[in-house]
C-alpha cells in the first residue's frame, strides 16, 4: 500500500495543481474532474503516460487528506467531488473483475 498525503489548505488553494504536483501528471492535464479520473485510473496501466506516478497491479493507493473537515467546510463541491471520482475511478477497476486502486482516508 502506497500513502500520498495532500492538505485541505492545498486542495483548497489548487485541487488541480495539489495533484499534479504529487502525481506527476503529464503537461497536457486538463485540471477538470473527467481528466482527474482518467488519470487517477491509469495509474496501473502500461506503458505510462499520463502520470510519472505508478502502481503495481493489485496495489492500494491511500489518499490521506489532512485536515480534511477544511477542505469539506471551504470547497464542499470539490470534496463531494473527490470522493464521487474516486469511487468512479474504483468502479472502472470493477467492471473488470479488479479492485479499485484508491481508498480515501480523511485525518482532521
């Protein structure tokens, strides 16, 4: 299992950007939701390319949002988004017989 820790106050700031910058995601990145799970739902796949960031098959990768109760009170669209991408993300896994690669952890 894999944890990338992101703050509220960052995701706050810049959702797209917080990402970006941990994932490494390629230049052409279009800082909107349907680009975030097309993304966040290659992260397995082979040969990469839309994130320097891997997985290995069948590995967990667990988002730990500090202070996440901030990021609810000051972007309540982006968190209920983030968790909506998540599991759309996870439910793609899913279809293909896979577990869903993102579990969410929210500290604060």
């Amino acid at each position: 299992m894999t944890i990338v820790r992101l703050t509220a106050q960052d995701l706050v700031e810049d959702f797209h950007a917080a990402f970006s910058g941990a994932f490494g995601f390629f230049d052409g990145y279009g800082r909107n939701m349907d680009a975030w799970i097309d993304v966040m739902g290659s992260l397995t796949a082979s040969p990469p390319g839309l994130s320097e960031f891997r997985l290995a098959d069948g590995e967990t990768l667990t988002l730990l949002i500090m202070d996440a109760e901030r990021l609810r009170r000051s972007d309540p669209r982006q968190y209920s988004e983030l968790l909506e991408c998540s599991a759309i993300v996870n439910g793609r896994y899913a279809t293909k017989g896979e577990s869903g690669p993102i579990a969410l952890a929210m500290e604060g």
